[in-house]
C-alpha cells in the first residue's frame, strides 16, 4: 500500500515538474513581450489654475477628462498606458508639501478602460504645480523595457516648486541615455509656461503644442499615444550645408538635423541611371511660430538648375509640415554613364513670435530613399499623368465630336431659319 502511495505520489511529481518546465517558457515568451511593449504615461496638470473656465466654455479640467476619456478609447492594445497627475491633493499652503504632490493615478501595464475611466473621472483642480518632481517620477513609472517609452505632460502653468527647474530634470532624464521623449501640451498658455514646456521638450527631442480647443487636447493626445505603437526608427543626426558643394551626402535612410529661421539647408544625393529619388522632409513649430508660413524641397543640378520640387504651406493649425518630391532618372543607353549627384534644397518661411527664441533651429526630419526607376511608360512617375492620358485622349476627342456636331446642328437651323 505505502509503494502505491509513493508511486502515485512520484508520478504526480513528473506530471507537475512537466507543466511547469512546459508553462515557464510560455511565461518568459510573455515576459519578453511585455518588455518589448511601448509604454506612455500621461501626466496631469491637476492644480487649482485648471479651474479656469477658457476652453469652449468650459473648465481646463473638464477638457482634459474629455480628452482622456477619448484615448482611453483609443489607445491600441499594444501600448502600456499609465496615468500620473500633480497637484491633485494637497489644499495647504506649505510649498514644501505641496512640491510632493504627485501620484500615480493609474499603474502603467495593459489597460483596464473602465478602471482607468473612473480614475480620472474623480480628479478636481487642487494645489501647486510639481512639474519638475512629477516628471522625475513618471521616468520611474517607465523604467524598464525595450521598447518606445514617452511622457505626455499635459500643463496650465509655470512649474511652482523652484529651484528644481523642470528643463533641468528633463535634460537630466535625456543624459541617463534611456530613450524616453517627453512631449508637453500647454492649455491656453502664457509666455512664460510656453517657454517652459518647450524647453522641457527641447531637452528630450519631443514635441510642444499650444491648445486652446478641446478636440486639440483629444487629437493631440491621442496622436502621441499611437505614435508609441509606431515602429521605432532610429534616425541619424545630420548636419546641412549653406550651399550645395559642401553639403553632406546622403544614403537611403532617415535623417535628423536642424534649421534656423530664415536660412536654408544643402544635402546631396546620388542617383544612378534607371533608379528613382523620393524624398520628403518634416518640419516641426516646436515653439510659438507666426502662422502663414510654408516649406519648400527642390532638388537641383550641381549647377544649380531646378528638376522638380515640392512645397507645402501651414496656418499654425498643425505642429508640423511636410512635403516631399520624385525624381527619375533615365536609364542609360550604355553602360559607360555615371550617376547624377542631385542637390536638396529646404527652405523654409517660418517666423518666430514676439519674445520667443529662435536658437536652436527647428527640427526637422529628412527621409531619403533611392529605389528602381519607372518601368516603362505605364508608371506614374514617368510621365506625371500615368494612364490618365488614355482619359485626357478620350475627353479631347469627345470634345472634337461634340464640337463638330454642334456647328453641323447650328448651320442646319440657320438653313431652315433662311427657307421659312
């Protein structure tokens, strides 16, 4: 009876030790996948300015509950989410207390929408504006992984808990090397919380946007949260030239540099026969800009003669512009022809706003890709209209026709009009 016992006893042992030498690969699949995950967390401005009612009529807080509710809807599967405010507690007057007041309002990990809801649905507009320790914390909420980390910091007002300056703490996150981008919203803001945001996205590479309209805060907010579910593309740092002849050239890649206001950037390409050059360069305010401005790429001969350009115009309703261009290149008839270096050129119209600073450069992002040329007259690249020429040839001679029988009509009227 005892050897049964131990028998059946050993054998549920293997059945076990199995399962779980079976499940804990499946565990740590799981495990790297969440590690590979994007994570962002939203940070809220919670402090009593937000009380403010100057957004389509409503209060501050209440366009940002809208907007939260919206991208909780929204946000792909795939993005750990977690939510952070500041100054959503502490009613006092002590500073020192006030600048601890921040938490994590929702953990970040898979999104639970209905938790993550009515979390954000018992917030109310209270105390100071930690900005500086709120991002210091936020970094932590997002450490770990491989994955695209991004803080959205949602903002009313100047950081109130000086000295620890928040472009500061921000440029000390972008030192640690660990990839994270914070991008920041000011709601109706003033010179002074405009300056100050932009500087806290400067330091990290990310993005600042001016809102004064509640489906602004929605569109924007949500457009960076699935913008961390993008695919990361490292871009490389580049360096344009004032003219042609020094500027850097380039490969088939994506590229970062920046533009100062009022000046123009060279890069080179080379294109050899039978292949096609696409480019298309991005150009983002991050900073308070003069609407009315516009981008222009032209690619040029190395003596300075136009092929073909592209150019796009802004009013300030976007953070960014682009535009983009095609050019290509005949295939030779020997094989003796050497590739052609094509000159880009950006210039832009951008202006700054009064009291706003114009160093450093704009940033901009430059996509070059050199790829096989058109294939015949078929493509659209080859001759423009593609076989829309088929379409143009028909309406002519529809036209022809038409034409032709309107006269025959005209002159046949006229002939009865004569005999009666």
């Amino acid at each position: 009876m005892i050897t049964r016992q131990r028998l059946a006893a050993g054998v549920c042992a293997l059945l076990a030790a199995l399962t779980a030498g079976i499940a804990f690969p499946a565990g740590a699949v799981a495990d790297e996948t969440d590690q590979s995950a994007p994570k962002v967390e939203l940070v809220l401005d919670v402090s009593g300015s937000m009380r403010t009612r100057d957004i389509d009529g409503g209060s501050r807080m209440a366009a940002a509950k809208q907007a939260f509710n919206e991208v909780l809807d929204a946000t792909p599967e795939e993005v750990r989410l977690g939510i952070r405010t500041l100054g959503a507690n502490y009613r006092g007057n002590d500073r020192k207390e006030g600048c601890k007041d921040t938490e994590q309002l929702y953990p970040v990990g898979p999104l639970n929408r209905t938790d993550a809801k009515t979390a954000v649905a018992t917030l109310a507009p209270t105390g100071w504006t930690p900005i500086g320790p709120a991002l210091l914390k936020a970094a932590g909420d997002l450490d770990g992984g491989t994955g695209t980390r991004r803080i959205v910091l949602i903002s009313d007002g100047e950081d109130t808990c000086q000295p620890l300056d928040p472009c500061e703490v921000a440029r000390e996150i972008a030192a640690k090397g660990i990839g994270l981008t914070i991008d920041t919203l000011g709601l109706v803001p003033d010179a002074k919380t405009r300056d100050q945001l932009s500087c806290i996205a400067d330091a990290t590479g990310g993005t600042y946007t001016d809102v004064r309209h509640k489906e602004e805060l929605s569109d924007r907010v949500g457009d960076l949260v699935e913008r961390a579910a993008d695919p990361v593309v490292t871009p490389v740092a580049t360096e344009g030239a004032d003219r042609c002849e020094k500027a850097p050239e380039l490969k088939s890649g994506l590229y970062t540099d920046r533009l100062e206001f009022g000046r123009q950037r060279w890069y080179k390409v080379s294109v050899d026969p039978g292949k096609e050059l696409r480019a298309a360069v991005s150009v983002a305010d991050d900073r308070a800009v003069n609407p009315d401005y516009g981008v222009l790429l032209r690619a040029v001969t190395v003596h300075g003669r136009e092929i073909v350009r592209g150019e796009a115009a802004g009013t300030g309703r976007t953070d960014a512009v682009s535009t983009g261009l095609r050019y290509p290149k005949q295939d030779a008839d020997d094989d003796t022809a050497s590739a052609e270096t094509v000159c880009l050129q950006l210039t832009t119209s951008f202006s700054a706003a009064a009291g706003v600073k114009t160093s450093p450069g704009l940033p901009l992002e430059l996509t070059v890709d050199v790829v096989d040329g058109p294939s015949g007259h078929h493509d659209v690249a080859a001759f423009g209209l593609g076989r829309g020429w088929w379409l143009l040839g028909l309406l002519v001679l529809a036209g022809f026709l038409a034409g032709l029988l309107w006269g025959w009509l005209s002159r046949w009227r006229v002939a009865v009009w004569r005999t009666n």
